[in-house]
C-alpha cells in the first residue's frame, strides 16, 4: 500500500507532463517574396544537429529554378583550413504558405526536412528560421558577422514560438570564433 501512496503522484505527474507540456506545430503568417530572398544567407546560429554540428563558414545558398522548386546548396568547412564543402538539396514551397513553408529533400529525397522561415528583416537582411516540432532553429543573415545586439534580439525572438533561446549557438565564420563561449 505504500508503494501504491509513493507511486500514484510520480504517474500522475508524468501523465500531466506526457499532455499538458505538448504545443501545437509551429505555424509562420510571413509572407516571404521568393525573388529576394534567394541568394546566400549566413548561417549565424541554430539548434546544433548532427548534420550542422561542428561545421564553420556555413551558409544556405537558394537559387529558384524554372520549375519553380529551389536548389538548396548548404556550404561548409569543417574547419577553417579546409576547403569548402557542400550538400545539395531540392525544395519545394508548400501551397498556400505564402512562400514561408518549404519542405526540402536531401541525398535524392532519402533526408526530408521542414522549414518554416518564421520572419524576415523589411530589407531582406536577416531571416529566422524554425521547424514545426520546434526541434531545429537558424538565424541566417546576408552578412557572415552580425552586430551582436541584434544577435541577441534576434536569439530573443523565438521564445515567443517556443523555443529555449539558450540551445541557440552561434556558428563560427572567424577562426578566432572557434571554441569561445556561445559558439558550437
């Protein structure tokens, strides 16, 4: 019986934490204008993964195709004295999206992925990025060095859609960046 009294509370707490800590699938209302914002973007920072994970120099290179899918070429070292190196991917925007959701496939479509660009700088300077579960994030920027207040504005931002703004690091573009604290 007492075994009974200690173990109830435990499962009932880990039933309220299984239902009421789940969020709904992150939507984006960003109305994004394909034209500009093709081009290289900067990987600033994001939810390190295994694929991004102790990569430098990194950037989205988007290009729109007459099929009216997007080439995306991620561009990376892995480390500063090492050449360039790339992964290519094809997306395609998700209908009625307002061009904000794309699901883009990698290695012939066997790697898929979601991407919700959740907001755009007015000039097309800065980008933040999310998945739907929430589980990656990017900050991209045209520049490969951001000022450092709005970095952190920017890092800010994605609590409001439920993100830990703290599992966001920053992803070296200097060689003097390597190892500093908030970096990868």
């Amino acid at each position: 019986m007492r075994r009974l009294a200690l173990l109830l509370p435990l499962l009932l707490l880990t039933a309220c934490a299984a239902t009421g800590g789940t969020m709904p699938p992150l939507t984006t209302d960003a109305n994004i204008n394909l034209e500009r914002y093709m081009g290289r973007w900067w990987v600033i920072a994001n939810v390190p993964y295994f694929a991004e994970r102790g990569k430098v120099a990194a950037a989205d290179v988007y290009t729109l195709r007459d099929d009216g899918r997007i080439t995306n070429t991620y561009v990376y070292r892995k480390a500063f004295d090492e050449p360039e190196k790339s992964m290519n991917g094809v997306a395609e925007v998700v209908p009625g999206s307002n061009n904000a959701q794309w699901r883009i496939a990698f290695f012939w479509g066997l790697v898929k992925a979601d991407y919700l660009v959740m907001e755009v700088a007015p000039d097309y300077s800065w980008a933040l990025i999310g998945h739907p579960k929430r589980k990656l994030a990017w900050i991209f920027s045209r520049n490969p060095v951001m000022d450092e207040t709005l970095y952190q504005d920017l890092r800010q931002r994605f609590a409001a859609w439920g993100y830990d703004p703290e599992t966001i690091l920053k992803v070296p573009h200097k060689a003097d960046q390597v190892g500093q604290p908030g970096f990868q």
